[in-house]
C-alpha cells in the first residue's frame, strides 16, 4: 500500500492512499487501507492521515478518522492522537500510517518492525526510511 | 509562506535486514521520485491536493510497490485495487474499490472526488466511469511482474493469505 499526506502553501491539507491488497485475497475483498475514514482522512481543521496495514483492522478501529477526532475533541498532539491508535488499540504488526496536522506537525508511526517513509518538510528535511 | 509539508509510504511490515541491497536501493529510490514530485508542486504553490495525488501515482507506476503496476494478486490471478484520496479544504473525497485494468486507480478516485454525486465506486461501475472520463485502461498483463507472481503461487501452495510484497518478508498492505 502506498499514501501520502501534504500541507500547502495556503494551510490546505489532502490525503491519498492507494493498493493492491493482499496476495491471494478472495476477489471481492476491499481493504489495505483506503477507505475513508478508516485509512485515508483529511480535514483542514483537524489533519490528514493515511494508512498502511491490515485493512480489516483499520477498517474496525476507523484509525484515520479517530486521529482526527481526538485531536479535535480532546486537543491531543498530532503524536499522541496517533501513537495512541498504533499502540493501544491496534494489535501489533497490524501496520502503520502517516499524519500531518494544520500546524505541519507530523508523526509516521509504525508496530511492524518496518515501515518504507518518506519525509520532505521546507524547513529542510528531505528523507527516506525503512526502520 | 506557510510550512510545507509532504510525507509519504510504501507500505510497512516485517521487512527483514537481510533482504538484498539492490532491493532496498529500487524502494528507497522510488520513495524519493515520489516525494521529489509532491514537494515540486507544494514548492510551486501547488495544492496538497495535486501533491499528494502525484506522489501516489509515481508509487503506482514503480513495480517495486504493491499499487497499481506490481499489485499483488486475487487467488483467481486478477489484480483488484483500492484508492482513495480526500480534500481537507472542501471535505469531498473520492474512493474506488476491486478495480482492475485502470492504470492509476488514485486518478480515478480523485475523479470520483470531482463527480459531485458519488464518493465512492466499485468493481465494474468504476471501470466504466473510468473509460468515461478517459482515463488509462490497460490489459491484466500491465500490473503483472514475476515476482508477485511467485508470490501467489507460494501462497496458494501454504493455503494461505499473504500480506504484500516478498512473502519472506511478512510485509503488509
């Protein structure tokens, strides 16, 4: 699965996610992530996120819409909103996903022991990682 | 001018140290012509919208990630994929699912994110809005590459699911 989630220059936010599944998936199965709401979510108030994992999962816990209302409804951090969804309410190894709010804080937590990331923020961080 | 932001992924999971190191070079490589086209279109004043669209579809043209060209397999030998991308200004979103022979399936979510009646289509229904507003179809042969195809056939030898690319791996959607 692949996504990305941007801040522009007039404070807009946007989230992508796109997927193939899972290898030998019944046809018919949808999931991994992009559902709205569950892995893909973005709202200029809040933040946008996009998701990577077991879609079944994120699909359960509405991961992407819970980042944003936690961080609308009880002011958590962009971090704490989604450290909170990969460690506390996800299993471990279900995945990971990747979150910018409306200030351009960012957080791209993961509980696989990997995750392929990529960062660019014009303060000057242009990046790639694996673990 | 306003912080600019761009962050993307391509997929995480178990991925094991020992994998070969032409492998990660072909990923890391990929994850930054991805990033390099967001971060043009945001440095140029473009929209978050644009940027995030453009990155996912350079990730969906690279084989080494499970998106369009390299998707991984249904059990019946079909790639069947998902998109979908959402407007933080506007709050409209676009969404497809289990459709195959559309080259970028995110260029047709963000279609279906323009078509103000709908916001999300599937199988057969989104491949005709699909050739209805022009976009790219190609044959089944287009997405297939070898290695996701020894993936299937190794996973329907186990009898089992498999979680994105290199089985080894245990590497997920």
């Amino acid at each position: 699965t692949v996504g990305a989630v941007a801040l522009d220059s007039h404070g807009n936010l946007a989230a992508a996610t796109s997927t193939g599944g899972i290898t030998n998936k019944r046809y018919g199965r949808v999931g991994d992530t992009p559902i709205i709401g569950s892995g893909t979510y973005a709202d200029n108030e809040t933040c946008a996120v996009s998701c990577t994992g077991i879609g079944e999962q994120f699909i359960k816990f509405n991961v992407a819409y819970d980042i944003a209302a936690r961080i609308k409804y009880k002011g958590e951090s962009v971090e704490k909103a989604s450290l909170e969804n990969i460690e506390n309410r996800l299993n471990k190894d279900d995945g990971g996903l990747i979150v910018v709010d409306k200030y351009g804080n960012y957080s791209l937590p993961f509980n696989s022991n990997g995750m392929y990331r990529g960062i660019y923020c014009s303060d000057g961080v242009f990046d790639v990682k694996v673990w | 001018m306003n912080k600019l932001v761009l962050l993307i992924h391509g997929g995480a999971g178990n991925i094991k140290k020992s994998d070969s190191e032409e492998k990660f070079k072909r990923h890391l490589k990929g994850l930054k012509a991805s990033l390099e086209a967001g971060r043009k279109i945001l440095e140029e004043g473009g929209t978050a919208l644009d940027a995030v669209i453009a990155s996912v579809k350079v990730m969906e043209d690279d084989p080494s990630f499970n998106a369009g060209k390299g998707s991984v397999f249904t059990h019946n030998e079909k790639n069947e994929m998902d998109a979908a991308v959402m407007d933080g200004k506007t709050l409209n979103n676009g969404a497809v699912s289990g459709v195959s022979n559309v080259k970028n399936p995110i260029l047709l979510a963000k279609k279906v994110l323009e078509y103000k009646d709908h916001s999300f289509l599937a199988n057969e229904g989104a491949l005709e809005f699909a050739k209805e507003n022009g976009l790219d179809i190609v044959d089944n042969e287009y997405f297939k590459t070898e290695v996701r195809y020894n993936q299937l056939l190794k996973a329907r030898g186990e009898k089992k699911i498999a979680l994105d690319h290199d089985i080894d791996e245990e590497k997920y959607g």
